[in-house]
C-alpha cells in the first residue's frame, strides 16, 4: 500500500477526486489534510468516510510541524495538492489570505516533501525514488486573452496574473518549478480552466445562477455579461489529474481545459433555459437576469489549449458543455429543492 497525502479534498474539485481516486487505486490509502474553511465540507466526502483506506486530518497546511509530523507518522509517498483561497472576489476583500495559504502553504508542503524524500539535490532516498509531487493550479496565472477564438492559453504562455488571487498561484507555480530546477524534487503542475459540476462552493457562478432563479432572486451579472472562460466538467479534469500525476515526465506543466467557451451571458441563458423546461414557474427565469457593476480586474477571456495533454498522455473530455450543464443542474436541483 502507498500513502498519498491530498490538500484540500473537502473542496470543490478534491471531493470529486477522492471518491474517484480510491475506487480506481485500490492499493493507495489517502490522507486528507483540509483546515475546512469556509469553501471546505466534509458532507462534500461523506460517501469516504467508512473507507479504511481514506483518513481526514483537520489542519493547516501553513503549520509545518503539523505537515511534518504527516510526513513520518504516514510515511507520505506521493502529494497532489489541491488546498487553496480560489474565490477572486475574496482576493480583491483581503489579498493577504491568498499569499498566505497559496504561497506560503505550497512552500511549506513542497519543502517538507523535499526533506523528507531526498537525501541531497537531485539525490532521492532510495525508497522513496517514486515520490511525487503535483500542484493543482489555475489558468488565470496567464493573464487574459484576446477574442480571436485562435488566441488561447498554452504551457509556453508568459505568466500574466491580473489578480490577487491569480497572483498568488503563480507564485505557488513558480515556488513548485524552483524546486524542480534547484532541487530536482519530481513536481508536476497543471493548470486548469474554469470547472463546474456537483459540489461546487454556493458563492461561484453556476450555483449562485442555480440558487437564486430557483428562489426568484435576482441573478448578478458582472457588467456586461460578456466574460469568456473555458468551462470543464470537473470528472474531466480529475481524470487529467490522474493520468499527469501518473504518467507525466518530472518537471512538466500540463494545461486541462473543456475546449468550451461561453460568455456569463451564455451560460446563464443556458441554465434558465434547462430550469424553465424542468422547473417552470409562469415566467421564464431569464427575467431575473441582472447585470450588476464589474468586479475590479475583471479578465475577459480565458482558454485553454489542451492539445499537450491530449497528444502526449491520451487525455480527453468526456462532456461538452451542453451535456455536462444538464448533469450538473440535476445536481443542484437535488440540493436546493429539497
């Protein structure tokens, strides 16, 4: 059996991982290390918690000793590190959070990972020649796009983060890079657009669409609507996880995106559509739709090229958009009907 310490599982994208990655690794026990702020809920992992081979420590991934004594006490073999601030609107309240968890959190796993696995630079101990470490990140550190559909984020794009929170990733990617090169500790980063799916934070923008047309609440827009970004089916990108955190070369950065562009506009157009033909009251929700002033910094595009992931390790999405929305209202319909 190998002992793989995950960050922030209770979240969004890690709570879908879990359960994924348990019933695919039979020989892995998991670690889950989440201070459960906010953005974090265990009911999010309640189908693990029976599980022998899954754990849930309560901590800080800032604390060091805390990381230190997970390190020994379960001999850690491999870390996929998913723990971070990731709401920009938060970024903007209060920047100092996000350095803090993002920058300061990733240093403190990437360095004990380091010491704990390597007996010198670019010299692993010989059990533990295998270990890996793979950061989770986002495709914002690369700026914004312009609209030619032909301009699109790839793993050669120049870092460009327009936000606090952005800002803070990307130094988390660059603190995981330095101790590739300088170390020769085995990281893999990969950066992913925009998900949506099951168990997705209230305060993002397809539950709070869902939520608040569901309740005849007004539906916020950011300006005018018109924001592009990538959408992926949150399975989709767990599955890109598993195969680079596998299979992938030390040092290597792979982008996972949906290859689904939609304006703000378009997404809510989509959703109230589905919601009328599924919950219809006498009016359609899109007479709730409410443009609302920009957030501060706000980007206007976001895509992703995938094209690395799909060539080299045979990645692919399973849902398009127009599927994956369905799947993911039928969620939600669950959740805030009953």
């Amino acid at each position: 059996m190998k002992n793989i310490l995950l960050t922030g599982t209770a979240g969004f994208i890690g709570s879908n991982f879990v359960p994924y990655f348990l019933e695919k690794y039979p020989n892995y026990n998991l670690v889950n290390l989440d201070l459960l702020t906010y953005a974090g809920n265990l009911e999010n992992l309640k189908e693990c918690e029976s599980n022998p081979r899954y754990k849930f420590i309560k901590g800080d991934i800032c604390n060091r000793e805390l990381v230190e004594f997970i390190f020994n006490e379960y001999d850690i073999r491999g870390v996929i590190h998913f723990a971070a601030e990731s709401h920009v609107d938060n970024s903007i309240k209060n920047p100092g959070v996000f350095v803090q968890t993002n920058v300061n959190g990733t240093y403190t796993l990437v360095d004990v990972a380091k010491k704990y696995w390597m007996e010198k630079p670019f010299t692993y101990k010989p059990e533990y020649q295998d270990c890996r470490f793979h950061h989770i990140s986002t495709d914002e550190v690369y700026g914004t796009l312009t609209d030619d559909p032909n301009d699109l984020f790839t793993e050669s794009t120049p870092y460009a983060p327009n936000s606090p929170y952005s800002a803070s990733k990307a130094s988390s990617d660059m603190i995981v890079r330095a101790y590739v090169e300088t170390f020769g500790l085995n990281c893999v980063i990969t950066n992913c657009s925009n998900n949506y799916g099951p168990k997705q934070h209230d305060e993002k923008l397809i539950p709070t669409i869902i939520r608040n047309a569901l309740k005849g609440n007004p539906i916020p827009i950011y300006g005018d609507g018109k924001n592009i970004r990538d959408w992926l089916y949150v399975f989709d990108h767990c599955k890109g996880i598993d195969l680079v955190y596998h299979n992938s070369k030390k040092g290597e950065t792979y982008n996972i995106g949906g290859r689904n562009e939609r304006t703000n506009l378009q997404i809510v157009d989509r959703i109230c559509t589905i919601l009328d033909e599924q919950v219809p009251k006498e009016t359609s929700y899109k007479d709730l739709i409410t443009f609302v002033e920009d957030r501060a910094g706000h980007d206007r595009r976001y895509a992703i090229d995938a094209t690395k992931l799909e060539h080299e390790l045979g990645w692919k999405a399973d849902e398009n958009f127009d599927s994956g929305i369905v799947k993911t209202i039928e969620w939600y319909l669950g959740k805030y009907l009953i």
